[in-house]
C-alpha cells in the first residue's frame, strides 16, 4: 500500500543540502517541495536534483507553504540558532538540524528553552553515528571490552571544502573546528561511553592550512590540527586526534574501545570520490575485534552499497539518518534518535575544548549552569 507522500523543506542546499537531498530521494513516498538557498549558484545546482521544488525567497516565505510536512536545516553553522527559534515563533513542524546546533555559548539558554518549549520532533543530524562501521562498533563494544576504560578516536583528512563566502574559514561562523568539526566526535564519545564529560584538556593549532588566504581583509582562523582528552564521570577517558592536512590516510577515521577483556576498533575511509583513480578501489571500511585471551585478532569487511556512497560523502549515513528521522515523521518511532540535548552537549563539549586549548589549562564541564 503506498504511503503519504512525505514533503520536505529544506534550508541551505550547500554541498551538505545537497546530500540530503539526494539521500532523502532515494527514500520511498518521499519529496522535496520547497528549498530555501539565497545563492544562486547553489540553487542552480540543486534544481536537477528537487525539480519539483519552489524556491522562496525568505524563511517566513517557506513557512507559509501550505503543504509541508517536515523541514531539514543544512545552513551554515552561525543561522541554526536564529532559524531554529523562527521556525518555532511561525510553524513547529518536525525538523532535522544539521551539526553544530549552535555556535556560542551565548545561544546555548535559547536552545535549552526550546527542548522544553517546541512541540514537534526535533533531531539532530549526527550522521557518524550512522556510518555503517562505526554502528557495528557502537553495537558490539561494550560485549567485546568488558567495559569501555579507554576511548580513541583519529580522524585524519583533508582540509576544510570551499563553502559559499568562506563562512567556514571562520571561528565567528562555526564556533571553532572543536564544535563545527568534532561535536560528531563528542557526540560519538557520549553515546559510546554512556557517560558525560566532566573535564577536558586541549591542544591545537592552525599550523598548514588557509595560512595564505585573505577573506575580505581577514585570514582565517581555524584550526587545522590539535588533540582532545576528556574525562567522564564514570571513569572512562576518551581521546581524540584531528589532524586536516592528512588526506593521504587509507583511512580517514579510526576508532579504538579498549576494556579489561578486550579491543575493538573501526576504519571508516573518506569520500570515494577522493580516492586516486590509480590505487583502484577504495578500501573497504573494517571492523576489528582484538580478545586478550585467547589472543585472536579478527577483522571483517563491512561494506556499504554503492548506490549511498554515491549520494554523499559519509559513508552511507546520511541515508540511515534519513530513514530513521522519516519513520519519526511518520510516527512509526516515537522520539528522536539523535535530541536536543544531544545536540547541545555536543557543542558544549566543543566549546569546552576551544577554551582550552585557547587558554592551555583544563577546563571542567558543564561550563554553564
């Protein structure tokens, strides 16, 4: 029996809009009905994608649209507070929002009031948690150590993507790499060790990339590479390595769980479409699992369908994101998989790590009562 056909509004068709559009087109019953993008080269490039879409000029404008189901917010990181809170004054409808929530800490109260306050759905796009090797690894970790005590995660890859008007050149626009980049990570680092942080300590820098750039009078200020170590209230400690000059790894992620009984790792590689044509065939993402006794290593393939690879850069998840925020849509799963306090936590983790590594001490979390 064919189902309600599901109508999106989306809000940013950036590189990222995009990819939802493409994943949410691979969905069944589904439509994207209306996009909002103020530039028009990026509506152009969207048009072959949504060609049933309208384009409205203003967000009031795609919120008086009469026949809207749900909306996706895939614009740069420094409009979701302010977007969030319009959506909620003119027409609550289910939404995806895509990482980081928000950018600063002076909208982290606004975002708390709206947890409380809004009464439809609203998840949260984490899309690591939905790439097909590091679910396996989230489903298997704590059988396989006995209990988490150490936490790893590296990512090493290639520098920040040209974004329209090089807002991502800028802590101003998405809160600092630790919360625009790394709240997946934070994020990941929660949900794995069912625990929240209570301390952080950072190192980082901007040591190679977009040193030579000028933006309006401005060079950038992101940074390009650091180390992350936070402490959890239950005793575990979780690590992250980001360095975005590595674009040469065979893998772009690694994550290691270690505990008294053993280790479990996940290798997620980058986009295919950066992958040399020469080298042949992208590697295949790997989960590992590393028993102390017996002493018996084991590693297995965990491939993902082709067809999602192509529609975006995640390793499949956007589809799985996609499918699961759908089934909340349709009132098939009750609440969101990824919330808003999720969400939040996430970015205060990041800014917890910015502070730090930008005044080289510690700093204990919550940061804000």
């Amino acid at each position: 029996m064919t189902k309600k056909t599901i109508r999106y509004g989306l809000i940013g068709c950036g590189m990222m809009g995009r990819e939802h559009i493409k994943n949410i087109n691979l969905l069944p019953d589904t439509q994207i009905a209306a996009i909002l993008e103020p530039n028009a080269e990026m509506r152009d490039r969207a048009k072959p994608l949504a060609p049933d879409a309208v384009f409205p000029g203003t967000l009031a404008e795609l919120l008086a649209l009469p026949d809207l189901d749900c909306l996706v917010i895939a614009s740069p990181n420094h409009f979701h507070c302010d977007q969030l809170l319009e959506i909620e004054r003119t027409r609550p409808l289910p939404l995806l929002v895509e990482k980081p929530l928000f950018t600063g800490e002076e909208n982290l109260s606004a975002i708390r009031a709206l947890a409380q306050t809004y009464p439809a759905h609203i998840w949260v796009g984490m899309e690591y948690r939905y790439m097909p090797p590091i679910a396996a690894f989230l489903k298997r970790a704590e059988t396989v150590t006995g209990g988490i005590k150490m936490l790893t995660i590296r990512e090493h890859r290639f520098p920040f993507l040209n974004k329209v008007d090089n807002w991502n050149r800028f802590n101003l626009n998405t809160g600092g790499t630790f919360v625009e980049k790394c709240c997946h990570f934070f994020d990941l680092m929660r949900l794995t060790l069912g625990s929240e942080p209570v301390r952080v300590m950072a190192s980082a820098g901007q040591d190679v990339n977009h040193l030579d750039e000028v933006h309006d009078g401005h060079i950038p200020d992101v940074l390009d590479n650091g180390y992350v170590i936070a402490d959890f209230a239950n005793g575990a400690r979780a690590m992250l390595e980001l360095c975005m000059f590595a674009e040469g790894s065979k893998y772009q992620e690694e994550l290691s769980a270690t505990g008294p009984d053993g280790r479990i790792e996940a290798f997620v590689p980058g986009p295919t479409r950066f992958w040399p044509d020469d080298l042949g065939e992208p590697p295949l993402p790997m989960l590992r699992i590393s028993p102390r006794n017996p002493k018996r290593p084991v590693s297995e393939a965990i491939p993902v369908d082709p067809e999602l690879l192509d529609a975006g850069d995640h390793n499949g998840s956007t589809f799985y994101q996609h499918r699961n925020f759908l089934a909340l849509v349709r009132g098939e799963i009750r609440a969101p998989e990824v919330s808003l306090e999720d969400g939040w936590r996430a970015v205060e983790f990041g800014i917890a790590a910015q502070h730090s590594a930008q005044t080289h001490q510690a700093v204990q979390i919550p940061l804000f009562s």
